[in-house]
C-alpha cells in the first residue's frame, strides 16, 4: 500500500502563486506514475500534470501548460506542484494520485487507473 499526504493548499489572489506537496509513504519503490487531479465546485474531478518517481512522462493539461510545473524529490518520495499566475478558475480541490500501471498519455488523465489518493488540498484564488 501507498500512502499519500497531499498539502500546501490556500487562498492565494490572483496571480500569485501556491506550491503543493505529495508525500509519499509506504510501499515506494518502484517507478510509480504520480499525478495531480483537482474537482472545482460543481465540476467533475480533471487531471492537471503527472510525472513518474523518475521524471519523465511528464504531461500537464492544456489550461495550466506554461503555468504549473510538477516536480520531485525522489529521495523524499514527495512531488510538487508549483502553481504560477493563478486565476480564479484554479479554484479546486487538488488531489494527488499515484499509480505503478504503464499507462498512455490518455489513460494517464483517467482518475479509474489510479490506485492510490491523497484526501485534497483546497486552493482558492480570489479575483
């Protein structure tokens, strides 16, 4: 079993920036696929990036390309999610979720092929 602390949540204006974290305990060996989802009020749960323990597959979705950027501290199991230029629609609950399938670049923005979830961090961006 995986365990997964997701963190660093909070009202932010717009513009501004949040980094998030997710640490990682437990069974972590392997090259688990880590991702970060978010559910907006009265909205479905969408991806955001993921990026494997090893750093690559990396993706992110097309509305916060060039503003996030995820990333990792292998040796502390833990990946960020460094959030720049917020605006007020970013304003979700964020999970992060992990998974050791080999998925494809659709499957990794599917919230069924993950195993394993934190319980969210709120991020709120006012206008």
């Amino acid at each position: 079993q995986v365990q997964l602390v997701d963190s660093g949540g909070g009202l932010v204006q717009a513009g501004g920036s949040l980094r998030l974290s997710c640490a990682a305990s437990g069974r972590t060996f392997g090259n688990y696929l880590v991702s970060w989802f978010r559910r907006a009020p009265g909205k479905e749960r969408e991806f955001v990036a993921s990026r494997r323990w090893s750093g690559s597959d990396t993706h992110y979705a097309d509305s916060v390309k060039d503003r996030f950027t995820i990333s990792g501290d292998d040796a502390k199991k833990t990946v960020f999610l460094q959030m720049n230029s917020l605006k007020p629609e970013d304003t979700a609950v964020y999970y992060c979720a992990a998974t050791d399938q080999i998925l494809t670049a659709l499957q990794t923005m599917g919230i069924t092929n993950y195993q394993y979830w934190g319980r969210g961090t709120q991020v709120t961006v006012s206008s």
